[in-house]
DNA sequence: CGAATTTGACCGGCGC
DNA sequence: GCGCCGGTCAAATTCG
C-alpha cells in the first residue's frame, strides 16, 4: 500500500479537457505533430501538473493522446490548448484550490469559468460521502443528480505492477471484472478529501504486461511524493514496438495515453470521434519527450498545485 | 486503532 | 421497457 503510492513516477495528473478530439487531428508530418502535440499536449499535461520541457525530443516515446473525454462540458472543451484551468474538472472540491502558489508560469492559470464548472459531478460525490445522511438508505445515492464526468486521460503502461505511482496517493473504493477481460478493473479515489480525482486501472486483456490506467479530474493539491525513479518499469523499447496503429501515445515511463471517449456518457456536444474498443484515437500522432530527464521533466517538484 | 482494501449490492445510463 | 454494464457505495475485513 504504501509503497505504491508514495513515488511515483510523474505526478501524474491530466486532464484532458475535453476538448478535443477534434484537435487531436493534427498534422500529419512528425515534425508538425511533434510541435503539435506539444503544443497541445504539454498543455494537456500542465492541466494534469504535468510540465513538459522539451518539445523537441520527441521520438521514442510514443505517443499518448487524450483519452477520454467524456466530459461534458463545454467550457472544458476549448481549453485544451490554451489550456488554463486549475482544479478543473474534478475541481469542484478543490475549493479553493485554484490558485496555485507553487505552480510555476508553466502551470496554467485557473480559469474561472472552467473551474466553476466543475462542481458537478465532483461535489456531487464528494458530499455524499463525506456527509451521507443517515436517513439514506444504503446505497442509494442522491437522485435528480446525474453523474458528470470529469474529461479523462489514459495512459497505456508497460508494467509489472498493477498500480503504477504518480505521485498521489490514491485510495482502492472498487473493483470489478471487466467484460472479455480476465484482469479486473480497479477504481481508485484521490486521497485527499478535497481533490476529487479518480482513476482506474486495469490490464489489458490483449497484453496482459500492459496496465491501463485512466485518469479522471485534476488534481487540487501537491503530489506527495515525487517518485524519480519510480517502480514503474518504463520501456521505450516496449512502446516503440506497441505502436500499432499510431494513435496511442506512451508516456515517458511508457506510458501510454489514449484518448477514450466514454461510451456511456456521450453527449451531443461532445465531437464524435470514433473509438471503439480500442480506446485509440483515429489520427495523432504526437509524440513524447524522450527518455531523457523523463521524470525530471514531467513534473518539477513542487510544480503543482498547492 | 485508524486507515486502506475487499467485495457484493445497488444505481443509473445506454443500447436493443 | 428491459437488460446489460460501468461505476460507486459501504459494511466487513485486513493491514500497519
């Protein structure tokens, strides 16, 4: 338990506003997409707290692309480039959270609108739990409510280790068996009660070395630890040769980040990009830094929030 | 003893 | 309208 979350290899935190799949299409030549993805996905990461210095190395490491987006909201949906908001989407509960004093330039500036925004689905959780009724029948949520999802980021990972670190410590508040899958999945919940960001994590069934973990909301807080040498087994040789279709994107550390839009929260707003099981998106191709100063890069300590 | 995990049940969205 | 399935709750259990 404690060993998995304390270190962790990237702060990770994304947050894929929603935004974009439509953006994602981006060009087509390596080069471009590599200035385009960093151009936007440095943006995605710093959403996360994820700082990434250098454009220019990108290569080896694949490529992630946002993931799901099944976020709902609009005013999400524009950030992903220009990319400011703070506690975010799961920023609901991050009250307060906004301003970052430890964020540097890089990090982006809370966006007002953005942040307000999200204090649905977050809150909407977050109060029942820290206040349940006791009135409620068990299990009964609050209805008339609907669950809003925060935008989504996976990221596809070469590992042993079933819960890879990223700087957070998250807490296990269910599992369950995936469907053509004999790997559970696992859902896990920021520790920390005001940052309502979750993820879950599961094998792929296909590769079963391969961890897929997905990320939901922002987080509000610092991460707890800075893991640089994490336990994560990184394998940029893994992702170079996993790189099917292109549309997946690994992470330094090997990680992957997929775009996966959330079939069952669909909304009319949302762009329709196509993406069936496969969570991958139809056409990126940017790239990630290379190995170099993988961790480093990613996320200086004390860059984040809070 | 408090915190974290396990696990079965429940809820709600979505497709048919 | 019904059933399936993903996601979450929360009591029980385990762990540090």
């Amino acid at each position: 338990m404690e060993d998995k979350e304390g270190l962790d290899p990237a702060g990770t935190e994304f947050k894929s506003d929603s935004t974009t799949s439509s953006t994602v299409a981006g060009p087509d030549s390596v080069s471009d997409s590599v200035n385009y993805f960093f151009d936007r996905e440095s943006s995605i990461l710093n959403e996360f707290s994820w700082n990434i210095l250098q454009p220019d190395h990108a290569d080896e490491f694949g490529r992630f692309s946002e993931v799901d987006r099944t976020a709902t909201r609009p005013d999400l949906a524009g950030n992903f480039s220009g990319s400011s908001k703070s506690c975010g989407a799961a920023g609901g509960s991050c009250s307060g959270t906004a301003s970052n004093p430890g964020r540097s330039a890089e990090m982006l500036t809370p966006n007002p609108s953005v942040t307000s925004s999200s204090s649905e689905d977050p809150l909407e959780k977050s109060t029942d739990i820290g206040g349940k009724q006791p009135e409620i029948p068990s299990k009964v949520r609050k209805k008339g409510q609907k669950r809003i999802r925060q935008p989504r980021f996976a990221f596809m990972t070469k590992s042993e280790v079933d819960h890879l670190e990223d700087g957070y410590r998250w807490r296990k508040y269910g599992q369950k068996a995936v469907k053509n899958s004999p790997f559970p999945r696992s859902y896990y919940r920021c520790t920390n009660s005001q940052c309502t960001v979750k993820k879950r994590v599961e094998r792929s069934s296909e590769d079963p070395t391969i961890v897929i973990t997905t990320y939901e909301g922002q987080h509000c807080h610092h991460s707890v630890g800075f893991p640089r040498g994490g336990l994560i087994i990184h394998e940029v040789a893994f992702a170079r040769q996993f790189t099917p279709t292109s549309s997946q994107f690994y992470h330094p550390h090997g990680i992957q980040l997929h775009r996966e839009i959330s079939s069952s929260t669909t909304r009319p707003h949302q762009v329709p990009i196509e993406v069936g099981e496969s969570r991958e998106l139809p056409e990126s191709t940017s790239q990630f830094p290379k190995d170099e100063g993988l961790l480093g890069d990613i996320v200086p300590p004390g860059m984040r929030n809070r």
